[in-house]
C-alpha cells in the first residue's frame, strides 16, 4: 500500500510539473462543492498558461545554417516572385521616402534583369500582398 501511495504522490508531482491531468485518472469521491471544483479548475487552468509561458521563454532558439544552395534556390524563387517585369497599364504615381526608394533601387540593380524598375518591384510586392491578404481584407471590410 505504501508503495501505491508513493507512486499517487510522483503522478501527482508529475502533474504539477507538467501542468496537466493524466489521462487515465482513478474516481475519486466528490468532497468538494462545484464551486469549489470550479476555482480549483481555473487555478490549474491558469497555472498550465503559466507554465508554458515559462518553458516557451526558456527554450533556447536553435540557430540553422543556410547552404549555398539553399540561398542559391531562395534567391531565385525570388526572382521569379518579385524581380520579373510586370506590364503596367494606366499607371499612378506612388511616393516612398528616400531611403525605402535607395533601398528598393539597391535590390534592382543587383538582382533585377535589364528593363526590371523600382515601379515594376512595388508592383509584384503589392500584388503578391494582395494575392496573400486580399480574402482577408475582404472579410476585414464587412466587419
């Protein structure tokens, strides 16, 4: 018998640590009133939150080397994403400051093809943002 309770009081223990109940537990008679049960429910509740914010601010960040393949490969999606030239009808003009634009004119210049313009890499950035979030900002309208 000694050696069952010992083992209650590791799962116990355990369980604490871990922040959550085992999934098989053994019935226990109902001493307590629900309100009771339900204080101790939130406490656990918030304890478990607590806990995983603790271990998430722990866990140190693992740093990956990149191969030159891997920036090779990266580097040309890229290209084919944002330095292709786009056809432009019924243009607007568009203003960014100075150094976004020396930037943007930056990337041009060391990646981008012949007729490639700062013009034609907003186009594909904000076209790609449209195709990523256009369903969204649609929802985000009606709301």
């Amino acid at each position: 018998m000694k050696k069952n309770l010992s083992s209650q009081s590791m799962d116990a223990a355990l369980q604490d640590f871990l922040g959550s109940k085992p999934s098989m537990e053994t019935p226990k008679p109902d001493t307590q009133s629900a309100d009771t049960q339900e204080l101790a429910s939130e406490a656990v509740q918030e304890k478990t939150v607590e806990t995983v914010q603790e271990q998430a601010d722990e866990t140190p960040q693992v740093v990956r080397r990149i191969s030159g393949k891997q920036r090779r490969a990266s580097l040309e999606e890229y290209k084919e994403e944002f330095l292709r030239v786009p056809s432009i009808e019924d243009r607007k003009p568009v203003f960014l400051s100075r150094s976004t634009r020396d930037a943007l004119d930056h990337i041009v210049r060391m990646f981008g093809e012949r007729r490639m313009s700062v013009s034609g890499l907003v186009e594909n950035i904000v076209r790609q943002h449209l195709a990523t979030y256009g369903e969204d900002i649609e929802a985000w309208r009606k709301l």
